[in-house]
C-alpha cells in the first residue's frame, strides 16, 4: 500500500469517527486543522487505525505523530 | 521580592541596565547571578534545591541520548522522572502523606504518630520539576536534543521572570532564545513595559481589591449568609483571574524586556462554552502541560478500554492538576470535579450536539458560557477554602441559609469600591478579548491613534496609583 492510498483510507476513517463528511485530509494536516479531532478523540482515531490497518504503536512512535504525512509514514513503515 | 514591590523595582533596574552594557555573548551568565540573588533573597537555601535539580536533570538528559539499547535509555529516563517526582513529594506533600497515614492507623485504633517534618516549600518548586520532568520526557521520545551547555540549561530552569509561578516553559522554547545575543531593542522594551503595566493594574487595582472582601467571607465561612457567599465566590472567580493574568503579563513583560518570549497562561477563559473547552483558556502552559505528559500517554496506554480509557486518563489528569496546587484534599476534590465535568462532556458529546442543533446558536452559546463559568466558580469554593468541611458548609449554606436581604452582607464594600472593582473588571475583560484577538497589547495599541494610546497610559497611571492597593498581598499562585 502506498502513501496516497493510505491517506485516502484514512480521510474515510477520519469522517466515520469523527462523524463529520467534511473532512478532507493531506499529508501536512495537523489536529489544530480537524474540526473535532482533539486530544479527546486523538485516541479513539490511533486505536481505530490500529485495528483497521492490522497495526500495533508503540507509545514513543505515538508521541512523535505531528501531522497526518507522518501517521502515513508510520503505518507506511509498519506494513512494510 | 514581589513584582509590585519596590525592591523588584530597583533590583530590575540594575539587572536591565547591565544585561544591555554587558557582552551579549556573557548575558546568560548575568541571568544566572540575577536569579540566583532573586531567590536568595526569600530564603538562601532555596538555591541548593535547585542547583542540585540542575545539576541532575543536565545530566540525565544527555545520559537519555547517549544510552543504548532502548531498555537503558528507558530506566535512566525511569530514574530520573523518580528523582524528580520524589523531591516534589518530599517538599510539598510529606506532611499531607504522614497525616494520611496516621489518620489510617487511628482507624484502625493503631497508634502510628509519625511526626510531621517542618520543611519549607522552596521557591518555584512545582514549576521546575514540571519542566525538567518535560525536558526528560522530549528527550526519551526523541523529540528534542539534550542541551550540552550548562549555563544555558541553568537559565532556563533559573530565569527569574518565570521561577516563582511560571509560565511552565518548554524547554524546545526557552533553550534557543538564550543561545541568541539580545541587542536593546525598542521592539521589545516598549511591548514588556506595556505587559507590566497592565498586569499592575490587574493586580493592584482589580485582585488585591477584591481580596480584602474575599478574604473577609472565605476565612470565617460560618458567619455568613449564602448570599454573601454566593457573591464572594463571583468574586472570588474575578480575582483569581485578575490575580494570575496579572502576574502572568508582568512575568512575560519582564522577560520580553530581556529579549525573551514567554507563553501566556489565557486566552479569554471565561468566553470558554464547556470545561473542556475551558481548560485550553485557563492556565494554558499547566494544562497543556498535564495533557502531553499525563493523559496522553495514559490514554494510549490505555487505548484499548476505548471511551473508559479516555476517562480513566481524563480523571488521573485532572486528580494530578489539582494535587500540584497543595497537598490537601480540597485540591484533590477540586480535580475530581473537572473530572467529572470533561467526562461528562466527553461521554455526551453526541446528545449535546443534537441539542446545539435545534436551540438557536447564540442561545445555546449563552447557555453553555453561562453553565462553564458558574461550575469553574462553584469548583474554587474547594480551591479558595482551606478545610474541605468549611468548602461543603459554603455550599449547604448557599442553598439553605439564603438571604436576599442586601444589609448585612459583611463584604466590607464600600459603594466606592464596588463601582472600582465593577468598571475595573469591565475594562479588563473586554482589553483582555482584544488583545487576545490582535494577538498581543502592544500590536492592539499600535493600531490605535497617539491619543488613544496616552490616554490608556494614564489611565492606568492614575488608576494603578490612586486606586491600586499596595503593601500586603502576594500573588496566589506564589504558594503552589
């Protein structure tokens, strides 16, 4: 799976959770830029990605997240 | 040494008029002396704490870094978050644990009678073990690099703008500032003069005004009715604001007069329309703090308890937050509160937006602002009392010994002060709106006319001499 496909699985992971169609994610997008993806939700969004890409974080790699390139990235790298 | 004292005055003088004659290359080494003259001046011994924080902080940041495997790096990071947690317990809550624990035994009918140790709090404690635990943290996370220059790392935790109450600065943010030169720059001076001022006036004229009455209803709860107690907490709301903004202009005026740029701790918290909401406005560098290193990472740990991990962290958070104001159960219980109203905003999110969407907005707006700050007032009654049955006694007084008789309501104030403290608050708020807006004082009055910018200038002047209060009270936060 390649990055943009991977961004594109998850813009749609992010509308389902977030309950919001109008989210339309790139890879510089940033928590500050998702209406409603706060540090409330910012969980539920790792741990459905986790199920969905069959994935496991580690906390460190966790805290290193900034934007959504890097989630990408980093499920990039785990699937590899 | 309080800002508004007359020996910070001159102590300040001295250090400003050096810092800009001296060597830029040699300013940090000024920043050090200063600060540590500062704090010697409470209480000598303070700087032993800190200069032994410093000395082990600056070592296991770089240890962290070097270490390999990961497992190494991990227990020096363990180590060092121990250390630095067990030196705040010690200081702040050995006697409130040794209490605990005999009050356990006697439940049992066991004599414990551990004797209570006299310590004193040393200066800014809570706030330099917040930030070298954060230091630590960025460093085990790869985040951030460790600093290799001693003094510069000592300037940060030292700083003395900053050292009593914060803000609780980054070290990502602080650490580069000092690595550049500060040249006198009119840019900067002007900016801080204008922050010292206006959290003066916040001070002096808005938070020790109100303190006499405050404090008045809160030391003796019993004899007041539920009114007077009920207006005391409004009150009581305003100064705290007034109080800690206050300090927290004059902290960043003083650094952005040495070149620095320090975080500000508000953004218009009582324009907030939830708890939550609330606490991304209100002691913005403690909470944001509190959510990078305790619940995000409770969280994901505990990610797999979906929604009951996110409470299970928010309550751990919130417990956390209100223990680092004291070691008593009153900040404890004033944490459980936030807890159960972020829970609780969090859990019925969805029901809650069902509702925005048929009341009309500015309704439900008002509503929500309106519910936010009387719960944050409501919650300070535990903050502002000191015994947790005196905090409960307000509370079954304001709803069962309720009076609307204005005569005899003990505030002590007088028709004079209430029109200061009502107008003083008017203009703090809707200055405070914005300056948040423009995004700082000085460019809100930049874009104002010559005329308007000297009138404010005396205003305040005049305000902060003739109706300020000097002379007896220390800032709020001073004791945490």
């Amino acid at each position: 799976m390649d990055i943009n496909e991977i961004l594109k699985e998850l813009n749609i992971l992010y509308r389902r959770v977030l309950e919001n169609d109008s989210v339309s994610l790139s890879l510089e997008t940033t928590a500050n830029d998702v209406d409603g993806w706060d540090s409330l939700n910012h969980m539920r969004i790792i741990s459905e990605i986790e199920k969905q890409f069959d994935v496991k974080f580690a906390l460190k790699e966790i805290m290193r997240l900034k934007n959504i390139g890097d989630v990408c990235d980093l499920i990039h790298k785990k699937l590899a | 040494m309080i800002f508004n004292s007359v020996e910070f005055f001159l102590f300040f003088s001295v250090v400003f008029v050096l810092y800009y004659l001296i060597s830029p290359k040699l300013q940090w080494g000024l920043l050090i002396l200063a600060s540590s003259f500062f704090i010697m001046y409470s209480v000598p011994s303070f700087i032993l704490v800190l200069l032994v924080v410093i000395l082990f902080n600056y070592v296991t940041g770089i240890q962290i870094d070097k270490a390999k495997p990961d497992a190494l790096k991990k227990q020096i990071f363990t180590l060092s978050s121990v250390v630095n947690i067990s030196i705040l317990v010690f200081y702040k809550y050995i006697n409130f644990l040794l209490e605990n624990v005999n009050y356990l035994f006697s439940t049992f009918n066991a004599d414990a009678s551990i004797p209570m140790i006299s310590v004193l709090l040393p200066l800014g404690i809570s706030f330099y073990i917040f930030q070298v635990i954060s230091y630590n943290y960025d460093i085990y996370w790869e985040i951030e690099q460790p600093e290799r220059h001693l003094g510069h790392f000592a300037a940060y935790l030292m700083f003395f703008p900053k050292i009593v109450s914060g803000p609780i600065e980054r070290a990502s943010r602080f650490l580069p500032q000092i690595k550049s030169p500060k040249k006198f720059d009119y840019q900067n001076v002007v900016p801080g003069l204008q922050l010292i001022l206006w959290g003066l006036f916040k001070k002096v004229v808005i938070a020790d005004r109100i303190a006499t009455s405050t404090d008045l209803v809160f030391n003796d709860v019993g004899n007041y009715q539920g009114l007077s107690i009920l207006i005391a907490t409004g009150l009581y709301t305003i100064q705290l604001y007034a109080d800690f903004s206050g300090y927290t202009d004059m902290a960043l005026g003083l650094a952005r007069m040495l070149g620095f740029k320090l975080t500000d701790n508000f953004n218009r918290p009582f324009s907030a329309t939830s708890i939550s909401d609330f606490w991304r406005r209100w002691h913005i560098t403690l909470s944001s703090w509190v959510t990078d290193y305790i619940y995000t990472p409770v969280s994901a740990e505990k990610r797999g308890w979906n929604k009951w991990g996110i409470v299970y962290a928010l309550f751990l958070t919130f417990v956390i937050l209100g223990a680092w104001h004291g070691a008593s159960w009153n900040f404890i219980f004033y944490g459980v509160l936030h807890t159960m109203a972020v829970s609780y905003e969090f859990l019925t999110k969805k029901y809650r937006k069902r509702w925005s969407e048929v009341v009309p907005t500015k309704i439900y707006t008002s509503i929500s602002n309106f519910l936010t700050v009387a719960y944050f007032g409501f919650t300070l009654i535990f903050f502002r009392v000191v015994s947790f049955d005196g905090a409960l006694l307000a509370i079954r007084k304001v709803f069962f010994d309720f009076s609307l008789s204005l005569s005899g309501l003990g505030l002590g104030i007088s028709l004079k002060n209430a029109i200061i403290i009502v107008l003083g608050t008017i203009i703090m708020l809707k200055l405070d709106k914005w300056k948040m807006k423009k995004g700082g004082l000085n460019i809100l009055l930049a874009a104002q006319s010559g005329l308007f910018r000297w009138l404010f200038y005396y205003l305040i002047v005049f305000s902060v001499m003739i109706f300020g209060v000097f002379g007896t009270n220390n800032f709020i936060y001073f004791q945490f």
